[in-house]
C-alpha cells in the first residue's frame, strides 16, 4: 500500500516546488524525482500545516493540508524505524537514556560557526545533540548550557541555548518538549544511566555457562533504563494556524454578534487549551524525567492523568466565567447601567456554574477508558520484569501502545471540551449579554444624576430654611414690592 499527494515542498541544498508529486511508495519516499530510502531517515515531525523530514541524505519541509500530510507522516513512520535512537548503542548516545528526538529548524552559531537550517534534536537525560544532514554531530551537555529562553515566534514558540560558542535558536518544538528541554537543563545530574552490570564494572568476567542469562538480565536492564515515551503528537504538537479552532463555524456565528470583541473566543479558547493541555504536559514532563521506565509509567498514570482532567475542568470553568464577567461588565458599561444590577440579573448563580462544570466534563468523559488502558498496561510492567526480559518487552510494547491510543483520544478530549464550552456560550452567555444590551440605558452618566440630586438637595434644605425660620414671607414680599411700578 502506498499514499500520494501534492504538496509545496522545500528540500535543503535542493530547493522549492510548489504542488510537487509526493509518493510513499513500498521501495521508498519519492519527491518529484528524488528517492528517499526509509532506512536514512532519522524524524518526522508534524506541525500543523508543516510536516518535517529529516534523514541521513535529506532534509525537507511540506506544507498542504493537515489531513494529507498526517496520513503522509503516518505512512513514513509506520515504513521507517524511526525509534532506532531510543535503543541502539550509537557511539554519540553511549551511556545516555534518549527522551525525544525530532526534526526542528535551526539557525545561530555552531562552536562560531554560522548554521541556518534543519537537522535532528535528540534530547538525553546528559545533552542536547544536534544532528546535520551528511553527519555532522554536536553535542551540548546540560550542565555547560548558560542559556534557555523560550520567546514567541510566527510559526510557534521559539527556544534559544547558548552554551559558550554555540547560540542556538530551535523552532518548531512542542510546548512539551520545550518543558522538557527546561527542566533536564535546570535540573541535570551527572549520573550516567549505564547499562554495564556488576561484573563488568568490577572487570571480572561472567563464567561462560552464565553468558546466555547474563545477557538476558542486561537486555531487561537496559529496556528499563532505556525506555521512550511517544510525543502525543496528535494531542500536544499542534502548531500553526488553525490548530486552536476545533470549531471554527460556530465561532464564526458567535462572532457575528457585535456584542463580542473581534477575537475574543479564539482567544478564550487559546486560554482554555493551555488549561487542559497542562495535566498531560506535566505528566509527560515528570516521565521524561524519570531514572527508569517504572518512575515514567507513575508519572503517566492514568487514575492520576484522569484526577488532573477533572481538576483542570473546574480551573477552565472558573476561567470561562471570569470571560463572561468581563463581557458583561464592559457591555453594561457601555450602556450605562450599575454593575451592581447587571451582576444579580445575569451573572450565573453557584448552581449554574456547576451545571457548566459538568457540562465540559461530558465532553472530556471519553478519555476515561483509554486512561485505565494506560493505568492497566503500566501495572503490568514490574510484574514483567520480575518474569523476564520477553515478558517486559511484550508488556512495554503494551504500554507504548496505551500512550498512542491515549495521544488521540486526548485530542479527540479536546474537540469535545471546546464543543460544550462553545454551546455554553452560543446557549446561555451570548443569550444573556444579548438581554444586557437591550437593557434602557440610563440617560445621565452617574457622576451627573449624583452632582443634579446634591444641587436639589440644597436648594430644598435653603427652602425649607427660610420657611422654618419665618424669612421666606419677607423674601417673598420684598420680591412682590420690587415688582410695583414706581411713579416717573
């Protein structure tokens, strides 16, 4: 089976072409006329409308569709072997457990030298490595990088090192990885996860009938050591334009109504991402942190994963209602009517924002049975280990396999999360600040009707005065005797 497309395509050294022939053919990938084995590709790397390869031979970057280039990219990963850094003893990863590799673009100076282009990161628990296209290698050790700063770019978060010499600016990074990058490089150690044994460490050889076992313990140990975690892609990688609305119709149409600022539910919805992504980016953050694969199946475990959904639900609803409150505050500024009314007439009461509450926790409710795939096929790893290194490499298969399905099914949380948030707009909260704005204005600003009150209060008080004290019927005289007609 194969997959074809057409796609604008840059390839580095080559150059560009527009709606160029992309074929994922058995033999390899084909791109216009250039044949890309499998086997020399290192990464691929979707970005919303950008799909990055990087190989031994080329480097190249495709834009078109989401949907096209995910099957693209599906296609690439299912026919090459691009999770060969996470266990094979290269000389440049010896001693070192991988964490994530993936293409990214670079520019900046390499040991002074001026590099612009695209190349594979792989993030160590010890280092930072950079690999170029044609074999170039660096390597930048945690604990000599002086410099993490993350700024926002055009195209996504922009991550820039500097480690003496090499300044590096590094695009297209995930927020996960951009965490993950932060964290080992604020909180390196200089323990090298090694996968030597005891006896090989002390420089006594293992007895020859012991060969076969010994080499079996050190396979487990080095599965446990040397264990990787998928990027959610699907769920944490989306960069670029588009990638925030799930429901872009219905914004649209809440959009229309000019009781809305131009904006402001991309925005919101922007917030609210942030919100729901944070419980699965702390997760994945503590995995990769973790000394052994046990400590990383802890930290993605799904009871745990599940508590910090539900969790961030009440923080995004929290938040939902302060974007409603700040509508309705400028909405009845503009007409001139007392916060104080509009806030007991259309503010939402406690039991209305429960409702809101369990409304959005309908729309992340089917991510509670991929959660306990995850907490199931993450239990039964010690039992596998302690049975044997096949069993513990079936049951980490097992594991893997639960964080992909998890992957999707928390983008899938998502579209579901927005879409009861977005009803409650379009149901409740644009109903009510549409109320609002048909309220009767009041005709004085309150500063005016507070100063004309005062001004009557006086002249009734001076009135009243005069009365009490008898001087009002002299005034009242002496204006009669002022109106007489004098004689010439």
């Amino acid at each position: 089976m194969s997959y074809e497309g057409n796609f604008d395509v840059v390839i580095e050294g080559v150059g560009a072409a527009r709606g160029a022939r992309v074929l994922a053919a058995p033999e390899g990938l084909y791109v216009e006329k250039h044949h890309v084995p499998y086997s020399t590709l290192l990464g691929v790397a979707l970005r919303g409308s950008i799909l990055l390869v990087v190989g031994t031979q080329v480097a190249m970057a495709l834009r078109g569709s989401h949907e096209g280039l995910a099957t693209l990219a599906a296609e690439l990963r299912g026919r090459a072997d691009l999770a060969h850094l996470a266990r094979t003893d290269r000389d440049a990863l010896t001693g070192e457990r991988v964490v994530f590799a993936t293409p990214v673009a670079l520019s900046g100076l390499v040991e002074m030298e001026r590099f612009k282009g695209m190349a594979l990161e792989v993030v160590t628990d010890q280092a930072l490595h950079v690999f170029e296209r044609g074999g170039r290698h660096v390597r930048l050790p945690w604990d000599r990088i002086t410099k993490v700063d993350v700024t926002q770019a055009k195209f996504g978060r922009l991550l820039r090192i500097g480690s003496g010499p090499t300044q590096l600016e590094i695009l297209y990074l995930t927020d996960a990885q951009v965490q993950t990058i932060r964290g080992l490089s604020s909180r390196h150690s200089s323990a090298v996860l090694g996968v030597a044994g005891e006896a090989e460490a002390a420089g006594v050889e293992a007895p020859a009938a012991d060969v076969s076992t010994v080499a079996a313990a050190r396979a487990g140990e080095d599965l446990v050591q040397r264990f990787s975690i998928p990027e959610f892609e699907a769920s944490l990688g989306a960069v670029g334009a588009g990638s925030d609305r799930p429901l872009g119709a219905a914004i649209d149409r809440l959009q229309m109504s000019s009781l809305l600022p131009v904006g402001f539910l991309e925005e919101h919805l922007r917030e609210l991402r942030n919100i729901y992504d944070g419980a699965l980016l702390k997760a994945k953050r503590e995995a990769a942190a973790s000394r052994d694969l046990f400590g990383a199946a802890k930290a993605l475990d799904g009871q745990r994963l599940w508590d910090a959904v539900l969790d961030n639900v009440g923080v995004a609803t929290e938040a939902t209602v302060r974007a409603f409150e700040r509508q309705t505050r400028r909405v009845a500024a503009n007409r001139r009517i007392p916060w104080r009314k509009a806030r007991g007439k259309f503010m939402p009461s406690t039991k209305e924002v429960s409702g809101v509450k369990q409304r959005v926790t309908r729309g992340v409710s089917p991510l509670e049975k991929p959660l306990k795939a995850v907490t199931q096929a993450s239990e039964a790893l010690r039992p596998a280990a302690e049975a044997g290194p096949a069993e513990l490499k079936a049951a980490y298969e097992r594991w893997l396999q639960s964080l992909q399905e998890l992957d999707q099914a928390y983008a899938t949380g998502w579209a579901g999360f927005s879409r009861e948030v977005i009803g409650v707009w379009q149901d409740s909260f644009v109903p009510r600040l549409t109320r609002l704005g048909g309220e009767r204005r009041r005709l004085l600003p309150r500063p005016f009707k507070i100063a004309f009150y005062f001004v009557l209060f006086v002249i009734i008080a001076f009135a009243a005065y005069l009365y009490f004290t008898g001087q009002l019927d002299q005034v009242i005289q002496f204006e009669q005797v002022e109106s007489i007609p004098q004689p010439d």
